[in-house]
C-alpha cells in the first residue's frame, strides 16, 4: 500500500516580488545556510578565543570565493561552450537581455576547490595552521549545503529520475529535462531531499564531535577528512537517482557529477589516513586572541 500515494510539488519558487524583480526560495534558503554557517563557526571561534574581526573577514571572503568556485565550476564542468559564448552571464546574474534572474546553475565541486585554494592562502597569508582552520570550517559547510539542496526543491530543479516509489514528486515548475521532455507531470526521486538530509545528519555528527567528543582537540585532517568523504560518497550514489543536468550525459556509464566526486573521495580518505597518522599531534590556534566574556547589564 503506497502511504503518501506521489507528491504534487506545488510550491511557487518565486517567495514575492520587488518590482520587476523577483526574490526566490532558493535565494533565501542559500543565505539562511550562510547565516547558520557562519552562526557555527562563530561559536567554535569564540570557544579557541580567535578574534571577531578574523572571523568576519574570514567569512566575507570564503562566502564570496565559494559562490565564484559554485558558479565557475558548473561552466568548466557542465557547459564550457557557454562560458566561452556568454562570459558577463556566468560572471552575472542576469539573461540576454538583462533581466535579473539569479544564479542559475551551481556546481559543488568547483565551490570546494574554491574554498580549499581560498583556506590555503588565508592559512598562508596569517602564518595560521593549514589543518586547524580546515578542521573547523568544515564542520559549518554541510548546514550550508543542506539549506542549497532545499533550495534546488524549491526551485524545482536538480531533480530525480522517474520512480514509481510512494514518495515521488511532481515537480510542475520543473521545466524540461535534459533530453527536452517536460518535467511536470512526472514523478520523480526527490534528490534534493536525499543529499539534504545527509549533510544536515552530517552537520549534527560533526557538531557532537567537536564540542563534546574531541572538546575542539581536533587531530588534522580529522574533520576535513569526515566531511568529504561523506558528501562527496553520498554525491556519487544519490547521482544514480537524478536526472542527467546536462543531455551529453545520457550516453556516459558515469554522470559527470560522478567522475568529479570520485577524486574528492579520495581526497577525504587521505584527510582521514593523515590524521590518523598524526592523531598526537593536535593542531592549535595560535594567532592573536581575544577573550570573550559574557557581558551581563
């Protein structure tokens, strides 16, 4: 017996207008996960006394080379002829004839390297440990991506294959699939769903483990090693239930999400070896400090 009997996905992307332009769920939903990201970090800062203004330029800065690594990443990946043709679109958010219309079009991949090159050169430029830094942003990063998976289902996009399974949306904003097909009207693996649920059982086993198991003596590469090995795991194996993003992929054995998750898994397992082999060696913050205290009026 099909309990929920297929889901009719409803929901308008669009949150309300401002004038001709318009303000989506997607949009909200990516700054609420920045806001609690940041939220996060602000508390594993303040617990190893790292001043404020560190953590806010920190911030600034990864937030604004994780969307230019989102962004370039789908183009170098998915659709390179169109970064060729239409550069001011990538680099923009707006169409041919310049409508404001977002961002569409993100790539995780190309948003992980972006933060790896960016934690590299501010870990650099400060004379901070690379493995310390690390350690403690990626336990921020899934809530951030969870709320960007809820974003894609708002949005109607990124969406399963057809299924015939008791929880299958029909998203009727979806547009078309990649070989031109209508979406609406099928129904189809909620992948957004699957991918958000991991990251934020995710954030909450990272969350535990650094203030209550390890007490923020995080051996390197620990954390770092944990979190890609468990998104880009789940990234390769939910890619069976989606949708091909781009039609070139329909004749490949392995979707192009696939193939680039696969060096990231890697990735995260040399994290999790590294840190195994230097679990003695903890790293420690040992920029300028600054104590907080709570301020009782």
């Amino acid at each position: 017996m099909n309990l929920l009997a297929f889901i009719t996905w409803t929901v308008n992307p669009v949150a309300f207008s401002l004038g001709s332009m318009e303000i989506r769920w997607y949009g909200i939903l990516l700054a609420l996960g920045f806001v609690l990201a940041y939220m996060t970090l602000q508390q594993i800062f303040r617990k190893e006394e790292v001043p404020q203004k560190t953590l806010d330029t920190f911030s600034i800065w990864t937030i604004v080379w994780c969307i230019v690594g989102l962004r370039l990443g789908h183009f170098l990946f998915y659709e390179p002829e169109f970064l060729v043709a239409h550069p001011l679109q990538v680099l923009l958010p707006i169409d041919e004839d310049w409508h404001f219309i977002g961002y569409q079009g993100l790539a995780s991949h190309g948003g992980a390297i972006a933060m790896i090159l960016w934690i590299v050169y501010f870990a650099y430029t400060r004379k901070m440990n690379f493995f310390w830094l690390i350690d403690r942003i990626v336990i921020a990063i899934p809530i951030a991506a969870a709320f960007v998976r809820l974003g894609n289902l708002m949005n109607h996009e990124i969406f399963g294959s057809v299924t015939t399974m008791p929880w299958a949306f029909n998203f009727i904003y979806g547009g078309y699939d990649s070989d031109g097909s209508a979406i609406a009207g099928t129904f189809r693996h909620p992948s957004q769903l699957y991918e958000s649920i991991v990251y934020f059982l995710l954030f909450v086993a990272l969350t535990v483990y650094y203030f209550r198991f390890a007490k923020g003596k995080v051996p390197p590469g620990r954390t770092t090693g944990i979190m890609i090995l468990v998104i880009f795991t789940a990234r390769f194996l939910i890619e069976f239930l989606k949708a091909d993003q781009v039609a070139k992929e329909a004749t490949m054995i392995l979707n192009i999400g696939q193939k680039l998750s696969i060096p990231m898994i890697l990735l995260g397992i040399g994290f999790l070896i590294y840190s195994i082999v230097k679990q003695d060696k903890i790293p420690v913050y040992d920029g300028p400090k600054e104590k907080i205290t709570d301020k009782k009026k």
